[in-house]
C-alpha cells in the first residue's frame, strides 16, 4: 500500500511505479533464491539417498532426511523409490497434517505458505527415486515485510513501521531497503550447506 504526499502527481506517480517494479523485481530474485536453495538441499539428500535406495535400506535414508532437521524453514521430506513409493520421510516436530503427496513432475510449486519441490534421484545415469522438499515461505514473508506500508514524500521513500515492530529493522529510505535486501541475500548463502550424513 501506498500512500502519496507530493506537490507534483507527476513526479509522486513515477517513484511509486517505480518502487513497485523495485519491489517485484526483488521479490522474484528472491523467491527464486530460496527455490535454488531447495533444488541443492534435494540433490545433496537424492545423493546420499542413492546407496540406501539401491540396497533397500530404508532406515539409512530416513537418517539422511533426519539431516534435514538443521533447516528450520523445512517441514517435510520424503524419499521415494522408482516406483513412487513412499521409501523414507522426515516431519518437523509439530507438524501434524502432512502426507506424502503422489510424485510429480520435476520442479517447484507456490502453494498457501508453502514451496513444494520434486526432484529425481540419479546414480550412475540410472533413474533411482525422488526427493521431495516441502518449506515454508516464513523467509518470503520476511521479505515482504521489509517493505510494509510505504509513502512517498518530497521524493523520498520511507517505510512505515509495521504493527509490532520490522524484524529488519526499519529502511527509512531505498537506500536502506536496497541494503536490506543485499543482507538477506548474503543470509541465503550462508544456509547453502552440504549436509554432512555418517
């Protein structure tokens, strides 16, 4: 939501669009960070789910998934076997309404507070199973609220504090967002880990 205070509509009406476009061009690079994110968390567990999926060991796979437990933003994952059959699952602790959906196609789905991602598991250029990652979107939430109810006066943008405070911290103008949105980013690097399973 904006509001416009400015003597010249004109001028008010060009730094709203473009905050706009600032806002939604982020917001994708953004979204798209957190899928990255996801597609390499699900090739490290489809990598060490391989050996267990070939031998049929199904606890050694639900250990893998367990590894899964240091994402706080990860509510679930399942191993699935080449047929599509559930093989292993890991459930965040308080999560109670989750079932294994059926197995879909390669790639992510946005869903209601949720980013669904499939992805097949390959050794030696056999197809094995897939992996499938559920997360919640608490980061995409963040990152909205950074930006919160925004006006525009004397060709400034400033942010409105939000009800109850900015977890961020408050950008007082696009100067600040802007570094906002770079210190977020560095925070997706640094969760790129490789999961280390014994």
């Amino acid at each position: 939501n904006f509001a416009v205070y400015s003597g010249d509509d004109g001028t008010a009406l060009a730094l709203m669009l473009a905050a706009a476009a600032f806002f939604f061009t982020q917001y994708y690079k953004f979204r798209s960070g957190m899928v990255q994110n996801l597609s390499v968390l699900a090739e490290v567990i489809g990598t060490n789910s391989g050996a267990p999926l070939l031998f049929h060991d199904a606890d050694t796979a639900a250990e893998v998934l367990k590894a899964l437990g240091a994402q706080r933003h990860v509510v679930a994952a399942v191993v699935y076997d080449g047929l599509g059959t559930p093989f292993a699952s890991f459930r965040r602790e308080g999560v109670r309404d989750f079932e294994a959906p059926q197995v879909g196609a390669a790639g992510h789905t946005l869903g209601k507070g949720v980013i669904d991602l499939f992805q097949p598991i390959v050794l030696d250029n056999e197809p094995l199973g897939t992996v499938f990652i559920r997360s919640d979107t608490a980061e995409l939430d963040e990152f909205i609220q950074i930006f919160g109810e925004v006006e525009v006066e004397e060709h400034e943008v400033e942010r409105v504090p939000l009800e109850g405070g900015a977890r961020l911290g408050q950008a007082r103008d696009a100067h600040d967002v802007a570094h906002a949105l770079e210190h977020r980013g560095d925070h997706l690097d640094d969760v790129r880990v490789v999961l280390n399973v014994e």
